[in-house]
C-alpha cells in the first residue's frame, strides 16, 4: 500500500472516530482555558504576562493562530487541527512499522490500533483537542529520526514537543540510548544540544524568569501529593483500569511482543518513560495515558508480526473485534451525550455577562469556570482564567486540598495586582451554584478576596443557575 493510500485511509478514519469534536460543545475546561488564552493573545496579551498556565507555549499559540485565521473563536477548527495531528502521528508509526516489521499489513495495523485506541476514553479525554495530541506527533517524530541515527533533528523535534507539553521530555530516554548505541558519547552531546537550544530560545523569547517559572518550576506544588496519597491512589488505580479497558486489543499482544524485547528495547524504554509521565504528579488524568499509545501499537504490532500465518489468522480477527467493540462503546455515547452540568452553568452564566457588559470590558470569574470568559468573548480581569492559582482547587486532589495554603507561590499578589491594574465589570461567583461540589471554595474561606469585595462595595444583582452575579458599589444595578 503507497503512502499515499495509507494517509488517506488512516485520515478518514480519524474523521470518523473524532466527529463527536465538530461542534462547539465543550469537552473539559482544558479546551476553555485554551481558548481564554487565545482571546488574551488575539488582542495583544502576552503569554506568562497577560495569560498564564502551568504549561508551555506552543498550544496556546496554536488556538490562537487557529481563531486568528479562521475568524472564529469556535473549537470546531481546533479540532480539526487535531484530527490532522493524530493522523500524523497515525501514519508515523506506519512508516516505523514498516521499516522494522517484515509483515506487509503492519503498517496498517500499527495505524489503525493506535487511532482505535487514542478515542476508547470518555468524551472529555478522546474528543477535546488537548496537549497530548498535538504532543504526540512531534514526540513520534523524534523517535523516528533518532531510529534513523538522525540525532540532531530527533533532539530539536523532542524540544517542540517538550514545548508542547513538558512531559514530552522523559522520552529523551530511548533517544539518548539511541545515540549512544549508534555514535556514543558524540551522539549524546548532538542530541543534548539540539534537545536544549530550542528550549533556550523559547525561554529567552518569552522572558526566562517567567517562562522557567510557569513552565517547570510551578508544577512543583501542582506535583506535590502530600495528604492526598490515598486519593491519588485510588485514582491510579480506577483510571489505569479504564485505560486497560480501553487498549485491551493492543495490550493483550504485549506478552507475546516481550519475547522480542532485544529487538525492540527502543520501544520498551519509550513505553517505560510514558509511564512515568502518566506517573508525574500522581494525578491520572485519563488523557495522560494518550502518551503510552505509540509504543504500545508499535508492540503490538511487532507481536501480531511474529505470528506465523496460521496463528494471525486466528488472533487478528479476535483482537480486531474486541478493538472495535471497546471503540464503538466509548465514541457512539459521545454523539448524544450533551454538556455535563458544570458546563451548562458556565455557558448560561457565560450569555448573562455577554448582554451584560460591553467587549471592552473584563470579568472576574471566582472558580474554575474558563468556559464563562470563552463563550461570553470577554477577557478576564485577571492573568488567570481560573482561581485554582489562589484558591489551591485543582484536579486530581480531594476537597480537603483547598485553600490558601495550596496556592501557587506568588499567584495572589498577581491576581490581586492584575484587579487593580484591569477592574472588572463583574464578578461571578462560581461557588454559589452548589455547595455540594467537590471543592467548594466561596470568598468566605479566603479573606483577602472577601475584604477585596467588601471594600469595593460588590453586591448580587442577578443569580443564574445558582451562581451570583457581583457588581462594585460605583457601577448601576440596574441590568
């Protein structure tokens, strides 16, 4: 089959399996953060200035190039974006699969397992167009160049995945041993060189304070688990069995692939350092687990490829169904299942403040609600599309997690720096909508923003969904 062929083929069904994406649905908060940041960028913010997030530069600026050439704030387009980058990835591991496998239906199978796979999760973890897919084929492509003795080019591809999200970094594991087993010591010192330069480069473009700081050095409390073990436990432990649920037809082969462990040991390290990246932080978010997949379909492939012809016949139909039963299980849901409630509050929340304040005008969103700033079109008051940075909320960690105390370092005096230098029009507060929520964070558990909007006069004039809408004391009541 050409290259050609194969693209097409492996394109087409990466349409299919992401159609549930083509809309402007919100699959998670990671999408409306994103998309918040874009905004910010669009009208001549800076990123870790006027924007920040604990992540690196390239997806934000990829949102926002996407709104900027299409005109439209809408996640359709993103989308699409990524329905190219798993294609590419897809075809990646085809063209491996075909250097390194002397089967002629490995370089499909490697494709369409690995997009099979990539969408066996929930909705907001297969559907949304996050870091890790636009990671993965820049991570993909680094492997294959340092396969390929082509050490230099494999280190600057792992930097801009690296800049696309930092776990990308731990695969320089297998390429270090790749250049180490072709040219040595010299092999190293290229691929260090080319891995670290761009890095250089990006943190002298953005500011090296700012950008050391929220790229790598303030995930140093987001990875911190004290107090949490058993939550974080638990965690692993559930969304690791989703995860083996849902590559069961890939994973099942692994024992048989182990068997040419010599061979492959590239894969394996690679499949090594994607699990402790799935590890860091001890957070488990479900989409985490998208890093493991290019080992795991090249394995499975090596294992489907040592089969003699007799024994293929037999498994590949087996593995075939239960991949495409599993598949069918998890994408047909995402077709109906509408937004989840914290969505729904967001969004209606998110009209109110658009017929309520004019576009040159910021709001202050107190909670994790970025959907209110994306879909309204107005620009928060704040570097922060949420107050997780104030409030300790996070993902992956339990209520008891929450306050002050767990605040990024240094955030509040930005925060509060940044309502003095950009006012709001309003405040929405998110904590007001339901009490039961996990990490429930009103203004009473954290004074200084309670004295913040006792000195400013700040009053309810309108509740929608349960969620009370603020004015300051200077501006009209009147709606």
């Amino acid at each position: 089959m050409s290259v050609g062929l194969l693209l097409a083929l492996l394109l087409g069904l990466t349409l299919v399996l992401r159609l549930p994406g083509f809309s402007d649905r919100v699959f998670n908060s990671d999408e409306a953060y994103l998309a918040t940041q874009a905004q910010v960028l669009n009208h001549g913010g800076a990123l870790y200035v006027d924007s920040v997030d604990r992540k690196p530069p390239v997806v934000p600026y990829l949102y926002a190039a996407v709104f900027r050439v299409t005109g439209s704030d809408g996640l359709a387009s993103v989308r699409f974006l990524a329905v190219l980058a798993q294609a590419a990835t897809a075809l990646l591991l085809a063209v491996e699969a075909r250097r390194r496998f002397t089967w002629k239906q490995a370089p499909l199978v490697a494709g369409v397992g690995y997009l099979l796979a990539t969408v066996a999760f929930a909705p907001a973890d297969a559907q949304a167009a996050n870091f890790e897919i636009f990671m993965l084929p820049l991570m993909t492509a680094a492997f294959l160049l340092a396969v390929r003795d082509r050490p230099g080019p494999a280190g600057v591809a792992l930097a801009v995945a690296t800049l696309t999200k930092q776990t990308a970094a731990l695969a320089v594991l297998p390429l270090a041993v790749l250049a180490w087993r072709t040219r040595r010591g010299r092999g190293l010192a290229v691929l260090g060189a080319a891995f670290v330069v761009p890095i250089i480069v990006a943190a002298i473009l953005f500011g090296p304070h700012d950008f050391v700081r929220w790229v790598f050095t303030a995930n140093a409390g987001y990875a911190d688990v004290s107090g949490a073990i058993g939550y974080a436990f638990s965690n692993g432990v559930a969304r690791t069995a989703w995860f083996l649920l849902g590559s069961a037809a890939l994973l099942v082969l692994l024992p048989w692939a182990w068997g040419h462990r010599r061979a492959d040991a590239d894969l394996w390290l690679w499949l090594l350092s994607g699990m402790v990246a799935v590890s860091l932080g001890f957070r488990f978010f479900p989409h985490y687990y998208l890093q493991l997949l290019p080992p795991v379909a090249l394995l499975a492939t090596r294992a489907l490829s040592s089969f003699d012809h007799e024994r293929r016949r037999r498994v590949l139909p087996i593995v075939t169904v239960l991949a495409v039963a599993v598949t069918a299980w998890f994408v047909i849901p995402a077709f109906t299942n509408g937004d989840n409630r914290d969505t729904k509050i967001a969004l209606d929340v998110a009209t109110y403040v658009r017929a309520h304040t004019s576009p040159d005008q910021r709001v202050l969103v107190w909670g994790q609600a970025p959907e209110v700033y994306w879909s309204s079109g107005r620009l928060p008051a704040t570097r922060f599309a949420t107050t997780g940075f104030v409030t300790g909320v996070s993902g992956g960690r339990p209520p008891s997690r929450v306050g002050a105390r767990y605040a990024t370092p240094g955030a509040a005096d930005l925060f509060y720096r940044d309502l003095h230098r950009t006012p709001a029009a309003l405040v929405v507060d998110m904590s007001t909508a339901d009490q039961r929520h996990a990490h429930f964070a009103p203004p009473s558990r954290f004074p200084r923003f309670e004295r913040f909007l006792r000195d400013g006069g700040w009053h309810r004039v309108a509740t929608v969904d349960g969620v009370a809408i603020l004015r300051p004391a200077t501006r009209s009541d009147h709606a």
